[in-house]
C-alpha cells in the first residue's frame, strides 16, 4: 500500500512539474503583486497595486485605460526603463531585480524595441543615423548599420528622406522613423506607448499594418492605445483602472486577414522599389543629358 501511495504521489509531481515547465516555457513576461509607489506620507500614491500579469511569447497585447490608470508606468517597467516599488518581475525566465543596470541595458538594447508616443529623435542627426543608433550598442560597424536601417526605412516609404534631418519632415514621418527604429535591431518584444498617437489614418493604417506583419512572424508586442478601434489587431485586450487590471480579454484573430495583410505589404514595397528605379532611371538619364 505505502508504495502504491508513494508511485501514485510520484506520477502527481511529475505531472506538475511537466505541466509547470510547458507552462513557462513560452512566458517572456511575467509579474507578482507587483506595485509601484510614488510620494511619502499624505502625498503617497499607487500608480500600480498588486500587478498579476503573464505574457506569452508571441502575443499581441493592447492596454487601454483612461488616463493616470497606469499604462505608461507598467509600460516603463516591462521595458527596464523603470522600477517596481515591491513584487516580482521575471523577464525571459530572469528576475530582474537580480540582473545588473548594464546587463538590463544589454537586454534592451538586443530584445526590446521601444516606440514613444513622442519621436524622441535626434534633431542633429540624420534619419538614417537616428534609425540606426541602437545598432552602435550592439557594435555593428557604419557601413552594416546604414544598410540595415535603410532596409528598414524601405518598408515605411522612408528611402527617399535618408539623410534629411529630423526638422525637414512632417509629424508622421518623424513617428515612422521611430517606429522604424524600434524595429532596426530584430527585437523579440516591441513595446509601443500610443505609437499612432502622432499620425494620421493613413499613416496610422500603415504603421499597424506593418506591426500585424511583424507579429504573424513570432514577434511579442505590448501596446499602450487610447483608440479602441486598435483592439481589432490585438489577440488580447488589457483594461486598466486606478493603478489595476480591470478586464483581461482573449481575442480572436482572423488568419487569413493576416495572409491579406502580408500579400498587402509586399505589394506595398514592390511597388516602392519600382517606383525607385524609375526615379533613378530618370535621374540617370538627366546626368547623361546634362
């Protein structure tokens, strides 16, 4: 009896644990009771309270919320740009609490790309060293990190303003080119506080265009949205209110919107590359008429 007791316990722990590490096994993202406090005293205040949260890996995950509920302070300490007051962050399986300021920045710099509701270019550089500067972090040289921000400039239709200046472009292009930033070093996670917030509907329709490409391939996005007809590009709608998640709702995705959505982009850029050729050709023959 004692060890058919003890071959039945045997069979329950490992059960569990299989069931536990298939569980974490896709989870990037998870957090306990995680809070985040501002002010002492009287003018103490949660801007988070006991956070519960688990992301897995190829998500894409939209947060709403009215303002002052949240969204940006969690944002900011998905990304490490911030710090929990008390609870439990694991990022990729590693606590981060437990991980160095430098191999946090590290992290960042190869896993996460961040797109800001305000540009936060640099106005002294040009759009292609602005798109390339999170490449400098990783060592890439001058000649490969142009050519990888230009490749990814070509899918915003950006080609052509390479080495204008920030000031030189109008309000949509400049988010384009921070959205294309976030993009040039292949991140894992994307993490986007009100990305279209700057745009207009055409270029908002673009941006979200190429974001649902870049999640069908296997990348996560979280993203912080007041426009509530983003929600259709989600595969899951976070709710937030004073400091905690209200709602946390599955979506369903539409696979063959997403098949609709890639044939659409590469459309888009064979279109853009003839109409390159065509500008050279023409730039070419002017050259030899001159």
């Amino acid at each position: 009896m004692f060890f058919g007791d003890f071959g039945a316990c045997l069979l329950v722990l490992a059960k569990r644990i299989i069931e536990y590490m298939s569980r974490g096994k896709n989870e990037i993202i998870r957090l306990k009771s995680l809070s985040k406090r501002y002010g002492v005293g009287d003018a103490e205040y949660y801007a988070l309270r006991d956070i519960n949260l688990t992301i897995k890996s190829g998500e894409f995950v939209v947060i709403m919320g009215p303002s002052g509920c949240g969204k940006t302070t969690l944002l900011n300490i998905l990304g490490m740009l911030d710090r929990a007051t008390s609870g439990e962050y694991d990022f990729d399986g590693q606590s981060v609490a437990r991980i160095s300021r430098r191999k946090q920045a590290r992290l960042r710099s190869s896993k996460i790309g961040f797109i800001f509701q305000s540009f936060n270019l640099i106005p002294s550089a040009t759009v292609i060293d602005n798109v390339a500067l999170p490449l400098v972090y990783c060592g890439f040289g001058k000649t490969r990190r142009h050519k990888i921000a230009s490749k990814v400039l070509g899918r915003f239709h950006l080609n052509e303003r390479e080495f204008y200046m920030p000031g030189q472009l109008s309000g949509g292009q400049q988010q384009r080119v921070a959205i294309a930033r976030s993009l040039v070093n292949s991140p894992s996670i994307i993490l986007a506080d009100e990305p279209t917030g700057n745009l207009d509907s055409r270029s908002s329709h673009i941006v979200m265009e190429e974001l649902k490409e870049i999640h069908a391939q296997g990348n996560t996005i979280i993203m912080v949205t007041h426009n509530a007809n983003l929600t259709t590009y989600a595969t899951r709608v976070i709710n937030m209110l004073d400091g905690t998640i209200f709602t946390d709702l599955q979506t369903v995705v539409d696979k063959g919107a997403v098949k609709k959505t890639k044939l659409e982009v590469k459309k888009s850029r064979r279109r853009v590359k003839e109409r390159t050729k065509k500008v050279k050709k023409v730039k070419v023959k002017d050259a030899a008429a001159n």
